[in-house]
C-alpha cells in the first residue's frame, strides 16, 4: 500500500515502556506495511502491535523520537533514536495519510469510467433508436416522400422513371390490380434484372424486363415477387439509415424528407443484388392474382432446370394480362 520498498523489513532498537512508572525494556522495532510491530531481542517474539496509521509521536522534532500507539492511549510508549526508523514512520504515516485525504478518488475515476461508457453506448445506440423508431411510426405519406427522394435520385445518376403517358397509364392499371391501390410502380431504363421495393409502396421495374418477354407476364411476376420479398418497414429503415439521424427527426417532426437526403442511395440500391422472396411461397401467391408463374421462372433462368419446381407448380388459367394495344403501351414507356 505505501510503496516505500527500501523499508521492507526495516528493524531498529527501541525502549518500550508498557506502563507508566513501569521500567523501560529493550525491544526490536520492526516496521510494516501498515503495522509497528515490538518484539523481545532475546527470543523474537511479539510483544505488542501498532496500528501505523494509529500512531501519534509524542514529541515532534526531539530525540529519541517517542511514539505511543494512539492519541487516546499515551500510557504505552516507544522510544527511538534510529533516524532511518524515524524517517521510515513518517514516511509511512504520510503515505496513509494521503490515501486517507481522497478516499473517493477510485470511486470518482470509475464513476467517470461507467458514464463515460455509457455515453458511448448512448451515442453510438440512441441514433439507430430513433431511425428505427421513425421507420415504424412514418405513415404512408412520409414513406412515400422518402420514395420519392430515392426516385429523384436514381434521376440525378441518370436513370430517371420513364414517363411516356400512355405506358405509365398501363401501368397504374396493372400496379393497382396486383399489389393494391395505394401502390404505385415505375419502369427505369438499363437492367434490373427484375423489380425493387422502395419504401412508400413505390417499385421500380427495369425495362429489361419489357423489352426480353414477349408478354406482361413475366414484369408482372417480378412485381409480385418483390412485394413479398422484403416487408415495408425494413425497406424504409435501410433508406433512412442512410440519409441519418437529422433526416429522421426531421420526418417526424415536420413530416417532410429534404430532397437531397437519399444522395447516393439509388446507385447503392442498384448495385446490390434484388433480394428474392421465399420460392416455396410463390405458387400460392400467383395463382390468387392470376398471374403465370412460369413466364417469371424462366426469367430467373432461362434453362428451368433450377426453378422447375416453380414451372410445375404453376396453376394460373391462361388468360392475358393486358390486351396487345396495351403491352406494346408498356413496352413503349421508356420511348421519346
């Protein structure tokens, strides 16, 4: 505890009165870690213990120095004249003495410790907390305007959503029929390879998809497969992720998402691979919309050998989707 190494097991003569009037008697001091310990020369044997931090001496400043046990207890006394011992008390006594002075100061340095760490888990917790919050609690209009943001960004790469009316009319009309009326789907030019999920119930649907089939069956299917491959609120949470935490407070404060707050996530989404829904869950989902399973099957491979399972599995009537006038609409959209 005290550190002074070049006192360990320092010994000194000393004069021990046990009582007042009693005749002195040689003893060995020995000095410990925190103990004055008294023994009889002759034999080794302790007499007595004293508390260092205890001690008191009785006569600062004179020799031999005088030491009694405690300020209360002054009857029992030590005389030394050893000013190596002499020092070595002091220095002892001093070093408790200052141990004693900032009995807090471990507690205060671990104290600080644990706050500090907690605010580094609040910091690097509380944000994602609270994006996370923001994508369960944004209503359909502020996950659609986050959306929107992404689509204004996809434009600014240079894949802006083709806008030929006619086409865009289609469509509407086949978004409604099989994802429901409050979605809405667009066609990007370049390959897709199928079609994307973003938040507000919006999807995009490369037109790669139009131009390599010969019927609306197989863009249909991509548009069911991505409505079921990854659910909306996951959706919403990666895009606000990446726009942060000001852009999700400010959503569900104002209700608003700056336009620039999805910079760079069209061109991140574009370059990950589509997520694919469960294949087993497919058939079922199909045939309740009357869509073709089998158009979509070949588009994922064009051999079937890896999706025969979907190409048995397809029970859909065979009825058409749209009318020729109307796919030729479709496959138009991206034109002039």
């Amino acid at each position: 505890m005290t550190a002074l190494t070049e006192f360990q097991r320092l010994e000194a003569q000393g004069s021990w009165c046990e009582i007042p009037g009693k005749d002195a008697r040689d003893v060995i001091v020995s000095l410990g870690e925190a103990t004055l310990t008294l023994m009889d020369p002759r034999t080794d044997r302790p007499l007595t213990h004293w508390s260092l931090p205890a001690v008191v001496r009785l006569n600062p400043g004179r020799m031999p120095a005088s030491y009694t046990p405690s300020a209360t207890d002054r009857d029992e006394t030590v005389d030394i004249d050893d000013p190596l011992m002499i020092e070595a008390i002091e220095r002892v006594q001093r070093a408790i003495a200052n141990h004693r002075a900032h009995p807090g100061r471990l507690r205060g340095v671990l104290v600080a410790l644990v706050l500090l760490g907690v605010g580094v888990a609040g910091a690097m917790w509380l944000p994602d907390a609270l994006i996370r919050h923001a994508a369960q609690i944004a209503p359909p209009a502020q996950a659609r305007s986050v959306g929107k943001a992404i689509l204004a960004d996809l434009a600014h790469d240079g894949n802006a959503v083709c806008k030929r009316r006619t086409g865009q009319q289609v469509l509407d009309w086949l978004t409604k029929r099989l994802l429901g009326p409050d979605a809405q789907a667009y066609v990007i030019p370049g390959p897709l390879n199928g079609a994307r999920r973003l938040p507000g119930d919006i999807y995009i649907l490369g037109d790669d998809m139009l131009m390599a089939s010969t019927g609306p069956e197989a863009a249909a299917g991509h548009l069911l497969a991505a409505s079921h491959a990854v659910p909306p609120e996951p959706v919403t949470l990666d895009a606000l992720r990446h726009a942060g935490l000001t852009t999700s407070i400010r959503m569900m404060t104002l209700g608003t998402v700056p336009s620039n707050s999805m910079a760079g996530y069209g061109a991140e989404i574009l370059a990950e691979p589509l997520p694919r829904p469960d294949l087993d869950a497919l058939p079922a989902i199909f045939a309740d919309k009357g869509v073709a399973l089998t158009p979509y099957a070949r588009s994922l491979d064009p051999t079937g050998s890896s999706v025969m399972s979907l190409i048995k599995a397809d029970t859909a009537p065979a009825e058409d989707l749209l009318t020729d006038e109307q796919w030729l609409a479709l496959q138009q959209i991206c034109a002039g």
